[in-house]
C-alpha cells in the first residue's frame, strides 16, 4: 500500500504521495501542492528541497558515507583509477577490460585540442583567472566541433572530447599564462600521466614521472568526481534542462563551481594558511576568531553543508597528503599549521557541537601544493575531477521520463501595485 502524507490547510485535508529511495531516504511529492493548494513551498538554498530521483551518487551527511553508483568512496580511492571510475559514473557500471582499453584509445584520439583555439587563449588578458577562461573555452568547444548526425554518437563522442580535451586546455592555459611552450599530449601515457607531463614538461627540464604524485592526483581527481546535487552540478542540471548541449551545461558548472564557497575552497584554505604563516598569527587565535559570532571571520575548510561528522573524503586524501609531503621530503609550514589546526579544533567543544570537521579541501590544496600546482589552479583541478559526475547527471536529467524546464517559484516582497509618476513630477 502507497504511503502517503497529509496536510491540513483552511479546513481541507490534502494527501500527498511519499517517495522512498533504495537507501530508505524519504521524501513528500509534492508536484501537485499548488495545483490542490493553491501553495508553494519557501525554501531558501534547496536544504530540504530534492530537485531529482538520482541513481549516481549517494551521501548520508550524519554517517559519513559517499557511494558512486553504491561503490564506497574508499574502495574507489584505494583501487580504482580515474578513468574507471568516470566511466562508472557516465555508464553506470564499472568496465571490463575491453571497454577500458577502448575508453583510453578514445580519449588518447581526443586529446588534441585544435590550433586555432590557441588564439583564444592569446586574447585573454594576462592575469586572467584560469576558471573564467576554462568556462569559456568549454562553451566555444561547440563552435569548433559541431553536433553530430546520431544522438547516441553525438553523446557518446561529446562525452570523451570533454574529458580528452577539458584537461589538455587547462595544462595550455597555465603554459600560455606563463608564456611557455605549449606540451602536446603523449601517446605513452595514461591519462593524469600526461596532464601532469604538460604541465610541467619544458625543454630545459624534463618531467619525471613519479607513480605517487600521479596516483595522488588521480585519488583527488576519484575524491571529487561526483557529490549528489551540489551549487555546480545543481547548475548543470539547470541549465541543461532548457536543453542545451551538453558544452554550454559544463560550462554553466564550471563558472558554478569558481566561486570560494564551492570548488575554491581549496584555494582558500591555502590563502588562509600563507596569510598565518606570513603575519605569524597564532592557530589557536584564529580559532577563537572562528567561535567569536561577532567576528566576520570564517576558518576556511572546516564544516560541511551535508556532512555532519567528518568528511569521508577528508579521511583518504589526508593519508596522501602525508605520504605526498614524506615522499618529497617537503617541510611545508602549512602542513604544520594546519595539523595544530586540526588538532586544536577536534578537542574544542564548540567545534565538536557544531559538527565543524576538517572538510576534504583542508587537506586537497595542500596536496596540489605539494605537487607543484599554483594556487589559480587548484580550482581548474577541481573541475576536471567533476567533469564525468557532471556529464553523469546531464545524461542521467535527458533520460528522465519525468524531465520538466527548471522553473523555480518564489514569494514576492516588493512594492504594490502603483502608478507610473511622469519624469517632471518626481522629487
């Protein structure tokens, strides 16, 4: 029998039909509230508010828990590469051997990017920042490779030029940016092999590929490939619903993503650390800074919107930072900041009532730091991780039988009705 939920309004009891996910979450359909009601719902920032039946991701906040299509978060980092976890996400199951091998031809095939947009690039002003012009190369990718005659094709090749091509222009956009040399991807090497190599490779000094910065990307990359119905992949979604292609969706997730509360977190985090490190204030004051409600100060990377204990991402990528910082042999004096950080805020009983955890991007800029990635880039990185989970949920929102344009409602607050006052009479 279907359960449903009643609502009582002006004397009328109104029934709604409840929704119950694999994983036993619930929710109230509520499709036809103003239809029956004449009433919508308030609900600022979408927190209780579920804008889709997904089967790609699954997160519980209070326990901790991030599956890709029901695969733990950890046995992915620990066993998968990134290009077997993208085709999870985009495919909905992981590949046999066949298909890897033919999904890494396919994205060896696409990873030239073509010459002329090396002009783009040109004309950006210097100090452009690297996300602005990345969202703007995606959109003018569909300039360049006009849509093909099968849909299934179209999809299926649009899908890997975006995630052949998106991390061959983020490695030209930082060479150009430095007036460098631009490195051409290589045939011999997977596939974060080969980013790493073009963006560090030059003529005087060789790159030399080392498997644990590799493989360390590749877990920041797996870390960060989907995470439900976030600012970024909530855009995609948005946008993609006025059916767009799937370049222009991307891009509305790239410039979603730039902003300092979603995927430049990171890069805050390490602005944050250098700006303590530089003035030699003390962790635990900017500790209390962050417990002061008066302070407009926010202690970058701790808290999350849905995880309510700690981060499960957070956990993996701080064993690599570790390793990483071993590895290389880096004393970095923020790694050391941000442990007495970390140490401090998990003893604090205010940090510990208000769930205020060491989030993933705590430890992910220090990591990309470590790699040698500069700072406008961190964000860049971010992107090319998310890429397959926003390809995954822009696919996923065109095959939804119960597909509609997004058209939020809201509750009108302004000025009344009233009359135009002609030019002359106003004071």
């Amino acid at each position: 029998m279907e359960e449903t939920v009643q609502i009582v309004y002006q004397g009328k009891t109104y029934t709604f039909p409840l929704v119950e996910g694999t994983e036993g979450e619930r929710a109230i359909d509520i499709r036809r509230l103003r239809q029956k009601t004449g009433l919508i719902t308030l609900d600022p920032g979408y927190a209780n508010t579920g804008s889709c039946q997904s089967a790609i991701t699954f997160m519980d906040g209070e326990k901790g828990i991030l599956r890709y299509r029901g695969i733990p978060i950890e046995q992915l980092a620990e066993r998968a590469s990134f290009k077997e976890t993208s085709y999870l996400l985009i495919n909905g199951r992981l590949p046999n051997q066949k298909e890897l091998n033919r999904f890494s031809v396919l994205l060896n095939d696409h990873s030239l990017v073509h010459e002329d947009m090396r002009l783009f690039y040109q004309s950006f002003p210097r100090g452009s920042h690297p996300m602005g012009i990345l969202s703007a190369m995606v959109n003018a990718l569909r300039s360049f490779y006009p849509e093909l005659q099968s849909l299934e094709e179209e999809i299926n090749i649009t899908v890997t030029r975006l995630l052949a091509k998106v991390r061959t222009m983020a490695a030209m956009s930082y060479k150009i940016s430095r007036g460098h040399k631009v490195v051409y991807p290589r045939p011999d090497l997977a596939y974060s092999a080969n980013f790493l190599n073009m963006m560090f490779d030059s003529p005087v000094r060789p790159y030399v590929i080392d498997e644990d910065v590799v493989r360390a990307l590749e877990v920041f990359w797996i870390l960060h490939a989907d995470h439900e119905q976030n600012c970024s992949t909530s855009a995609v979604r948005m946008v993609g619903s006025g059916r767009v292609n799937l370049y222009a969706a991307i891009s509305a997730g790239i410039s979603a993503l730039w902003g300092p509360l979603h995927g430049g977190a990171n890069q805050a985090v390490i602005e944050m650390l250098t700006e303590v490190h530089e003035k030699g204030i003390p962790v635990r004051r900017l500790v209390e800074r962050a417990k002061d409600k008066k302070d407009p100060f926010r202690l970058m990377g701790f808290g999350h919107r849905v995880y309510k204990t700690y981060d499960p991402r957070a956990r993996i990528i701080k064993k690599w930072c570790h390793l990483l910082l071993d590895k290389l042999r880096s004393a970095d004096p923020l790694l050391d900041i941000a442990m007495e950080l970390e140490e401090i805020a998990l003893k604090d009983d205010y940090f510990i009532e208000n769930n205020l955890y060491p989030n993933v991007d705590f430890y992910s800029g220090i990591v990309l730091r470590a790699i040698g990635f500069p700072t406008n880039m961190f964000t860049v990185l971010f992107a090319i991780g998310r890429l397959p989970g926003w390809i995954a949920q822009w696919k996923e929102s065109m095959d939804d039988p119960d597909w509609r344009i997004a058209r939020p409602r809201q509750i009108y607050v302004g000025q009344r009705q009233c009359d135009y006052i002609p030019l002359e009479e106003r004071k």
